[in-house]
C-alpha cells in the first residue's frame, strides 16, 4: 500500500513539474521586454522578421550557408565557410556580408577580411576589403575600399546556374570563351571602377578603372614617400604624369 502511494505522489509530483516548466518557458519566451545576460555561448543566430524572413544571420565558420544550404527558400551557392555575418533583403536574398579569417601557413600566414554590399538580385558593388600574408619571410599587407560595376543582367540564380556550367568545361581555352561570352551579355562578371586605399606594392591613394578593369588613373604616394599623379591610355602605358619627371 505504502509502495502504491509513493508511485502516485511521484507521478503526481513529475506532472506538476513538467507543468511548471512548461508554463515558465512560454512566458518567458512571449516576454516582450528585454532579457539581460552576461554572457551567450551560441553557433548561430539568425535575426528575423515576424514572418519568419531571415534578415541577418551571424555565425561560426561550421554552420556558414553554403553550397545546398537553404535560407528563406533560396539554396546558396558554394563558397568557404567563415565566421561572420550575412544580409538579406526584404525579399530573402542575400544582399551582403561580413566575413573574416586569419591563420599561420606552411610558408608564413594569411589573414583578411571583407565587408560587402550587392547589387539587387547580384553580387558585390562595394567591398571594404583587408589582406595580409606573409609568404617565405615576405609580407604583403593591402586595404581598399572598392566600388564595382556588375551585368545590368546579372541574377543570382543564373550566376550560379553559370558557374556550374563552367566548372563542367574543362577546357580552359573554351572555359574562359563562354564566360567572355556570358560577361558580354551582363549576365556574370564585374570589374573595378572606383578603389581608396593601400596596394600590396605599398602604394597609398585613388586609383580610377575603365569598363574593362583597367586603371586609367592612379593619383598616390609610393612606397618612397613621392606623390604621383598618373594616367594610362587603354593598353596600360603611361600618358600623363605630375610632377613632370626630370
């Protein structure tokens, strides 16, 4: 009888507590005000919208979207895992990112990081980009800000599409002609036009790209302290220099 009454009071006992805890968590996650912690030990957190739309997400390298990854009903495409964040606009494309990585290698080390804005329905048009390596006991530092042009054609469904043919040709010859052929008709490719900053040549200052990405003008301080200011015909050679060199 004592046994039978102790398997009650226990029952009764784990129902009553399954009930608190339920009660408890629904409260505390229907709590509109602001939870305080010290400390938060996550992998992932993604910001949404009361529809569910991901926004933001910020991450660890091992849960980065990548290839076959699906966010708000778009698969991604393949690329590195990195620790950083991601942007999406009010359609749930991806619309940016903040990524960044640093490591030792067999020769030195290799370390950047890259925050980036895309083009409606495209990739990046604007890249605040650092890098710093350091191969056979030389280093190689460079920091920009970048302002791109992409194809008015350009969509991320067939950018991908279009990578995933290319990969598939393995000749390179004609590899790299279907790709001119894409790029001509704005549906894949982008070029510089507009970069601030530091070169790995230690140059520092404005440089100005035509529509083919080639530097037409370069306005800068070289690694010897010299301000130039130089301008460039289509194929590269120098056409104007300041001061007059003598």
């Amino acid at each position: 009888m004592n046994t039978k009454k102790e398997l009650i009071f226990l029952r009764t006992f784990a129902v009553s507590i399954t009930a608190a805890i339920g009660i408890v968590t629904t409260v505390a996650f229907k709590n509109k005000g602001n939870t305080q912690f010290d400390t938060i030990d996550v992998k992932r957190i993604n910001i949404i919208e009361n529809d569910g739309t991901v926004k933001m997400l910020i991450t660890n390298a091992d849960n980065f979207p990548s290839k076959g990854d699906e966010v708000n009903g778009h698969v991604m495409h393949e690329r590195k895992k990195r620790a950083g964040m991601l942007f999406f606009n009010e359609e749930g494309m991806e619309c940016g990112g903040f990524i960044y990585d640093g490591k030792k290698t067999e020769k030195g080390h290799s370390s950047g990081l890259s925050l980036t804005f895309d083009q409606y329905d495209g990739d990046q048009v604007m890249q605040l980009i650092t890098t710093d390596e350091k191969r056979n006991g030389k280093r190689y530092k460079a920091g920009r800000l970048v302002f791109n042009d992409r194809g008015d054609n350009e969509t991320q469904e067939m950018a991908k599409k279009i990578n995933e043919e290319l990969k598939e040709i393995k000749d390179p010859v004609k590899r790299r002609a279907k790709y001119m052929e894409y790029e001509q008709k704005g549906m894949i490719g982008g070029v510089p036009r507009i970069a601030l900053g530091q070169t790995s040549g230690k140059q520092n200052g404005l440089f100005l790209f035509d529509s083919n990405g080639g530097v037409r003008a370069k306005f800068i301080i070289d690694e010897d302290n010299k301000i130039k200011l130089e301008a460039y015909d289509e194929k590269g050679k120098v056409v104007s220099t300041w001061p007059d060199s003598k």
